[in-house]
C-alpha cells in the first residue's frame, strides 16, 4: 500500500530524477568534450561520483535521497514534513544567474539544453502539483 507522502510526492521525485538524468546527460558532453569518450556507464558513474566536475550536482542528490526517505515515511506526522522537503525542492531547482553556485550553473544548462529545460518545466508542473 502506497502511503499518501507517498502518492503526493512521486510526481515530483520522478521529476527530479528525469531533470537529474538530464542534467548528467549534458554533464557528460561536455565533460567528453574536454577530456575524451567515456568508455561506459560504469566508468562514468564512477566518475559521476568522484569527479570533482560533477561535484555541482550533489545537492541535487541529496534532494533525491530526501524524497526517497520521505516517501518512505509511514507516520502521519510525516505530512508535517512535506511543506519543507517542496519548499527545499523549489528552492534549490530554481534557476538563478545571481543565486548560489548550484543555482547558476542551473540556470546555465537551462538555457543551453533543450533537454534541461523540459525536464525543468515537468518539474515544476509536478511541484506545483504538489504544493496544492
């Protein structure tokens, strides 16, 4: 049985996750672009782990783990919970050129990758899903 935290925040958790997908995906151009192919997936998780090029996006992973804890949550005070956890994912996936360094390289691949910036729009349908 699927707890209603549950139901209330997968749109938006899956909505990450694909913006996450997206974001790795340019990540991985460019970061190709500057030091050669990636031999595969594996490789490139390792890196995507480790490297210091990706370390950007962390803040965003933690974002993931943090809904996947919440969905997780069976006690109804963990609708307490669900004003902070969205207002924390509106907060960090906004695009700002003048915001925090997660922030602006946000707003860099926004505007640059079409991909990026779709999943950012499913994103916020979903947020604002949410919010209601």
């Amino acid at each position: 049985m699927t707890s209603n935290i549950a139901a209330r925040l997968e749109p938006t958790r899956n909505a990450v996750l694909g913006l996450h997908r997206a974001l790795l995906a340019a990540e991985r151009i460019a970061w190709e672009a500057m030091n050669g192919r990636i031999a595969g997936n594996a490789e490139f998780l390792q890196l995507a782990i480790h490297d210091p090029w990706f370390l950007w996006l962390r803040p965003m992973t933690a974002l993931i783990a943090a809904l996947d804890e919440a969905m997780l949550d069976q006690v109804p005070e963990g609708q307490l919970k669900l004003p902070a956890l969205l207002a924390t994912a509106r907060d960090l996936l906004r695009p700002d050129e003048s915001g925090s360094d997660f922030q602006q390289r946000y707003f860099e691949f926004v505007q640059r990758s079409p991909d990026v910036a779709v999943a950012h729009g499913v994103f916020m349908k979903a947020l604002l899903s949410a919010l209601q």
